[in-house]
C-alpha cells in the first residue's frame, strides 16, 4: 500500500489493525492459573537467578516498571463490558483508557510512550507518523498547529488560542494520533532492532498492516549466564484495559518469554515473525 494512502480507508483499517486476516492465535493456556496480586510491575516474580535490567533509556525501563497494576484482573471494554476473552492476560494495568473505541494495540503502545515523555515534560518528543506519512507532534500542537484531512493527507493549519489546561491539550493531541496513527504507520516510524539479543523495555513488537498488531516490551531480565528474558503488554480491539500478557507456550517462565525460542513469537492472539522487533 503506498504511504500517501486515503486516510478516509486509513482510519477504517485502522479500526480492525488488531485482527488477524486468517485466524485470531489463540493456544492452550497454561494449566494452572498462578497470577498473583501485583501492585506494580516490579512486582512480577522473576524466575530464580533472573534480575530486571535497565538497558537502554533508564528513565523510560523505570518507568514502565513503576505503573500499577489492578487488583481486579478482568479486561473490561472501554464501554464497560467484560472482554470475551479473559484468559490472554496475566494482570491489567491501572491505565485510563477513556470512553471512546480509540486505544486498541498500536494506540495502547502510543499511550505508554506518550504519557511516559508528558510526565517528563519532554514534549517536543511526542510526535507520530500518520498512515498518511505526515507527521504530528505535541509541541506543533501547543503552538496552534491542528491538523485536517484533505485530499489523502493531514493539512496542517494555525489557531489562536489560549492554552488553559495542558493535560486537556494532551488527551485531545493523542486523540488525534488514535484516529491517523496505527499499525503501519508505527512500523514506519520506529526503528528496526536487528539483533534480539539487545531488546530493551520499550521496544515494540509490531506486525505493520491492515490489518496488524503491536505489543509493547514492558520489562527485560537476565542472568548470570547472559540469557534474557521479557514481559509484553498489549491493548486490543475493541479498545480495552491494556494487559500483561501470559506465555502459552511455556508454562512454567510465563509471564515471561525468552529470548532464546524468540521466532516464530506466538502471544496469546497473535503470532510476530523475524524482523518484527522495533524500538522508539
């Protein structure tokens, strides 16, 4: 598909980037169910001789590592009902996800990264490529900038307004990446991470498409002997609670997967192949 696409059918892709076109992947669950209260990511116990590493941008391993979890570990949709499947996740973050079928999977990712650089004040540093290939950032944002759709691409144009609540400024700014940003425009903009070996908290899993997915690498761990192992979240369609991911096809690490029986990389609904690692 070429970039400078009809954002028109954009948008509607990207309200199905979530499905697989063949079929939903969806193993054997583990057999026994031994998910813990955990108040924060830190919290997930670690296989014996495992450590949490912060390679990479500490601050944002740091931070990742810090969100809460919910007590109640149902994933309910962003209208109030409970998701049909509710054996994909380990535990559920204490995020927002608001009212409106906005934050699916490659918006759940977008979310983390964004509240992560708005806490920090680091604002110029939230900007996204539309499916367009234009690009949006928070800073243009708060300067006037808005963006519409026209002839297939987002036409820039300046306001004149005070800003009064910059919270408020920010959830209408991610609002608008929601509605142009998905799947593939994700896998456009971040960078390809070659060797699996060095994946960080952070990096993204991404199968850019329409329709497509995107899991977000929560927490990496190691050992003395050098192996690694990570934690996923991920959102999904309809927009819901973003999750902690099981392991189906390991058991006794889950939550954890490994990085040694990396690819083929099958998540509880959809499988990611070689190439697919990227990084912020």
């Amino acid at each position: 598909m070429p970039t400078q696409c009809n954002l028109f059918f954009a948008v509607l892709f990207i309200g199905i980037s979530c499905i697989d076109p063949k079929e939903t992947f969806e193993a054997d669950a583990p057999n026994e169910d031994d998910r813990k209260f955990v108040n924060e990511i830190w919290g997930i116990s670690l296989p014996p001789g495992f450590n949490y590493v912060n390679e990479g941008d500490s601050a944002w391993s740091q931070w990742l590592l810090s969100l809460k979890a919910k007590e109640n570990k149902s994933v309910y949709l962003y209208n109030g009902s409970l998701k049909d499947n509710q054996d994909a996740q380990y535990c559920v973050l204490d995020i927002d996800i608001g009212k409106k079928d906005l934050i699916q999977c490659a918006d759940a990712a977008m979310k983390l990264r964004g509240d992560f650089l708005f806490e920090a004040q680091r604002y110029a540093d939230i900007r996204f490529t539309a499916t367009s290939g234009d690009q949006i950032s928070f800073d243009s944002w708060l300067k006037g900038v808005r963006w519409k759709e026209q002839r297939n691409n987002l036409v820039a144009y300046t306001i004149i307004k005070k800003m009064i609540d910059i919270k408020k400024e920010y959830s209408l700014f991610m609002e608008l990446a929601f509605s142009y940003c998905g799947t593939y425009s994700l896998s456009k903009q971040l960078a390809p991470v070659n060797d699996v070996r060095s994946i960080q908290p952070g990096d993204l899993f991404i199968d850019g498409g329409f329709p497509g997915h995107a899991i977000t690498v929560m927490a990496v761990a190691k050992n003395d002997e050098g192996k690694k192992i990570f934690l996923l979240s991920q959102g999904y369609m309809p927009a819901q609670d973003i999750h902690i991911l099981k392991n189906y096809q390991d058991g006794h690490l889950s939550p954890w997967y490994s990085v040694s029986k990396m690819y083929p990389l099958y998540t509880p609904q959809w499988q990611f192949e070689k190439g697919s690692l990227k990084r912020w």
